[in-house]
C-alpha cells in the first residue's frame, strides 16, 4: 500500500485520524513515519499539541505498519497505551516513528516517538500492546 492508500485507510477507519490531518509519510511491515500537520484542532490552550491529539498520533501509527503487513485487513486492537509527556510539542508539525518490537501469535508490542518538525528532542514517547481481535460470535 502507498502512503496515500495508508493515508485513506486510517482515515476511514479512525476519522479523529482525519480530522486531525492525520497523514502517512512513510510505512513498512515493521515500522512507519505519520505526521500531525498543525491545526487549532490539535492545540491546547498555551499553543502547544494536546495530549489527545499526540494519543491519536501514537494510537493510529502503530496500526499503520499492521496494515501493511495485512494488505490492510488487520485485526488487531490496542489493549494498552501508555505515554509519556517529555516536553511541549509547541505548535508546528509533530512527526510520529514507530517500530514494532515484537510480533507473536496472539499479541505485540510497539513503541512510538513524536518530536516537532525538525526538531531533534522528543516530545513524547508511547508504548502500546495489541491484541488479535477474537472472531466476532455468531
């Protein structure tokens, strides 16, 4: 999938992710480069990304390399998401870097890093763990 299929598919399929302007630089089975362009949704009073916002960020990165690997029909959900507030983001741009870490049968782990638009620092740092969703019952 291109970075605009991805881009289309995390839209539909989150449409936060779209409000937002959510967007897919660059995406593999294993890792992916989203990008949080700046907008008065995504701010919080003081001009600087809101958590909510930076969340989503970390939330929908992590699914973008799974709907790689799945040609994008992943069914896996987040069952956990922890993050970490290092700095403020301020108001450009916020670039988000996943890695999936480890990949099993049922489960995996992620983590994702967000910094402003050229800016080397870290603004946040995001753990995650996904589940397989369960065969929906009949």
């Amino acid at each position: 999938m291109t970075p605009e299929e991805l881009t289309a598919r995390v839209r539909e399929g989150v449409p936060l992710a779209g409000a937002l302007g959510i967007e897919v630089l660059r995406a593999g089975p294993d890792s992916a480069t989203l990008r949080l362009p700046p907008s008065p949704l995504s701010l919080r009073p003081g001009a600087t990304a809101s958590g909510p916002a930076l969340m989503t960020l970390a939330d929908v990165a992590i699914w973008v390399p799974l709907l790689v690997a799945t040609g994008g029909a992943d069914e896996t959900r987040t069952a956990q998401l922890q993050i970490a507030f290092l700095r403020p983001a301020g108001s450009i741009g916020v670039v988000a870097e996943v890695r999936i870490v480890r990949r099993g049968r049922s489960s995996l782990y992620a983590e994702v890093w967000m910094h402003g638009e050229g800016e080397e620092k870290p603004c946040a740092h995001a753990t995650s763990t996904w589940f397989r969703a369960a065969p929906a019952a009949r």
